[in-house]
C-alpha cells in the first residue's frame, strides 16, 4: 500500500498553528509576555445564558441524546427566522444542514461537487481551507484576485480564470484575511460569468463582523443564474469557537447527498453545542459589542502603522483581522518569507501573528484582533518595524518550533 508522502503534508502545514505553538512554547518556558495575535477566537466570554443553555441541555438526558444527522429542528427553524429577520428571506429549514463548524462542510461540498482533474477557482489571498480541499478531491486550483490596494474584485482575473472546466467558485465576504466586502454589483458580475456553469460557495462566517456598513449575502440576489450554496457558523460574531457550530444553506438537489454524507460520516452535531447555538440567536448584542471593539482595534492599528514607513496597513472593511503588507520592509532586511519574518518578531518582541503564505501573501502579516492586549501587540510590531529589530532579542532564550 502506497501511503501520501508525509513531505506533501509538511508543505501544507497552517502556519497559523505553528506561530501558535511557538507561543505555547514561550509559555512553557516561563514567559508572562506572550501576546497571541493568531487564532480568530474570541478573547470575549460566552453570554451567560449560552452557558447556561448547553449546561441544562446536558443535564437534560432527552436533550443530551438527541440525534439528528443533518441537526436539531429547531435550531435550523430559528435559523430561517435569523434570515428574515436579516435580509427579508424566505429560508426553508430543509435546506439548511448543520455540522461542526464549516471546515467539514467545505470538505464534503468539494467531495460532491468536483473530481480529479476538474478546476475550483478560489480568491486569493485565499482561507486555506479552500485550497486543501481543493487538494483533497484532486481538483486543479485557479485563483482570481482581489486588489491589495482598493480590495475590490479583480473582474478581469475572475474572467480569464474562469474557463469550461471550473466547477467550484469560492467567495468569501467579508473575507479572510483582507477583511474585503463584495459589492452586490461585484456579486451580480461573478454570476454573470459563471451564468450557470458552476456552483457557487459563499462563505459568509464574517457576515455579521462588518465595520463599516453589511455585506451582502448571496442569496439576496435575484434572477441570477447559478446555483449559490451558503456556509455560516457561530465561531466568529457568536463567539463559541470550541464549541463548533456550522451550517450551510443549500439547493433542494444537495440536500439529500449531503444528509446521507452526514448520516456515515457524522451520525450527529452534539446537540448540547447546537442547544447554545439556538440561545446565541436570541442575543444579537453580543455581536454588537464584538464588531464595536474589533472596529476601535482596527482604527488604533491603522493610526499607529502611519508612523510605519516601509509597511503598509491594509484596512479591514470587517472580519477577525488585519492584514500588513511587509514587503519593503522584508526586502531592506534580506527576510524571504513571512513565516522568517512573524518567527523574528516571536523572538523580539513575543507578538505571534500569521504567516502572509497561509492566505497566498508571501510578503504579508496577518493579525487576528481577539486578544485583549491588542493595541499592545500593535505598540510592540510598530516599534519592531520602526527600529529594525531583526532577530532574536536580548534575554530571550530561542524556542524551537515543534512540529
């Protein structure tokens, strides 16, 4: 038996853990001034009554043991009613499939909808989830930009990397990690290229994280002519990351391949998660609270890289994080990829952001904003990137990165 090559693997590490790991490691050994500006999970606690929710849920053996491979009723009813209630939708809750989290949702579209050989078009920068699945199914992968200066849609890259052989198109608004929002005039121009001839996910996990005015979901869209699938979850605006709830909203005719996926590889959501999940619907001033905090954060980062002069901050329309673009900075000082660069700054000044190279962002930094010393983080890059701090400082012992 021929098994994969464990290099191919290594190659497709998240870097993003890595840089996580290096600052557990920092940790480990006794440092108490570790700022971790990875991961996009939340450093707010969950409502009490979500707490208290998944608690009585699990207290509660009918409710406990309930088994529903494509999830709880309920939840996907008060779902259709979020939908309304947002964007005046009429949502049949049939059409709507829970699962834990998003990821295994992707993996299961792409397992359906594209085979070996058959092309996926995904944005770039990119969520590197896309692009693994894309990998998972055999699939070639073709990339359409968004512009790195006004974060619009690159209409011109969709067209020409659209060609007869694509069977996924990806979009992600707003996305991960430019914090880009697509235009409902950009939406209605991907939709007339594709004009029907591939499937469309959009994934809308930071639909509810916009600083500036909403985005647009697809399915507000009208008279188009392909087929939309829409992937949400309530590990961002809602907060409970761990806790590992997903949803995708799809046509009539994937809800029965889809269903029967889940019924072999899933058997069923935790209905305590999906308990907490219904209570965090009925609490829309949590996401308030979130999307004000993260808009200051992102407000303090672009204030202060001003005074940056060979790095320029990307502003973030929405989501968890900020992206900077390093190039200037990394060519004066001979650095060659962002993952050197971010494993320089661990090592002078304890920050730990990600790799630009997990999105596609060679010479770029991404900064998730759900810490609570954010703008200290922000404090300490701006000095980092101001005084050329190039390599390990002083006192700090170097760490390993174990794989």
């Amino acid at each position: 038996m021929e098994l994969r090559s464990s290099i191919e693997f290594y190659d497709n590490r998240f870097l993003m853990f890595v840089l996580d790991q290096m600052a557990y490691e920092f940790e480990k050994n006794g440092s108490k001034e570790v700022i971790r500006m990875t991961l996009g999970k939340s450093e707010l606690p969950l409502h009490e009554d979500i707490i208290q929710s998944m608690k009585d849920a699990l207290d509660t053996f009918e409710k406990s043991s309930l088994v529903f491979p494509p999830g709880l009723p309920e939840l996907k009813e008060a779902l259709a009613e979020e939908y309304k209630k947002t964007y005046d939708l009429d949502i049949n809750p049939n059409n709507i499939l829970i699962n834990v989290g998003t990821s295994a949702l992707f993996r299961n579209l792409f397992y359906l909808l594209a085979k070996e050989g058959d092309e996926v078009l995904l944005p770039r920068p990119y969520y590197s989830l896309y692009h693994f699945c894309a990998q998972l199914v055999g699939a070639n992968v073709r990339y359409y930009d968004i512009n790195l200066e006004t974060l619009a849609l690159d209409l011109d890259s969709f067209r020409e990397n659209f060609t007869d052989k694509t069977k996924i198109v990806v979009i992600n608004s707003p996305g991960n990690p430019l914090g880009n929002i697509l235009t409902k005039e950009e939406l209605y121009a991907i939709d007339e290229i594709i004009d029907g001839q591939a499937v469309v996910i959009n994934d809308e996990i930071y639909a509810n994280v916009c600083f500036d005015e909403r985005s647009t979901s697809v399915l507000e869209l009208t008279d188009t002519k392909s087929a939309f699938i829409t992937t949400n979850a309530f590990s961002k605006g809602y907060r409970m990351y761990s806790r590992r709830v997903g949803y995708c909203i799809v046509p009539d005719e994937l809800v029965t391949p889809l269903t029967v996926i889940q019924h072999h590889t899933l058997l069923t959501a935790d209905p305590v998660v999906q308990f907490g999940a219904l209570e965090a619907l009925a609490h829309p001033e949590e996401i308030e609270q979130l999307v004000s905090l993260y808009r200051a954060r992102r407000d303090y980062t672009v204030e202060r890289f001003n005074e940056v002069p060979l790095v320029r901050a990307i502003p973030a329309q929405g989501s968890f994080y900020f992206t900077l673009d390093c190039e200037k900075y990394m060519d004066e000082h001979g650095i060659e990829t962002s993952l050197e660069l971010a494993e320089q700054i661990m090592r002078a000044k304890q920050v730990a952001t990600v790799p630009g190279s997990d999105f596609g962002l060679p010479k770029m930094l991404r900064l998730s904003y759900s810490t609570t010393r954010y703008n200290e983080g922000i404090d300490r890059l701006v000095d980092f990137f101001t005084n050329s701090l190039v390599g390990q400082s002083a006192g700090s012992a170097a760490i390993p990165v174990q794989e």
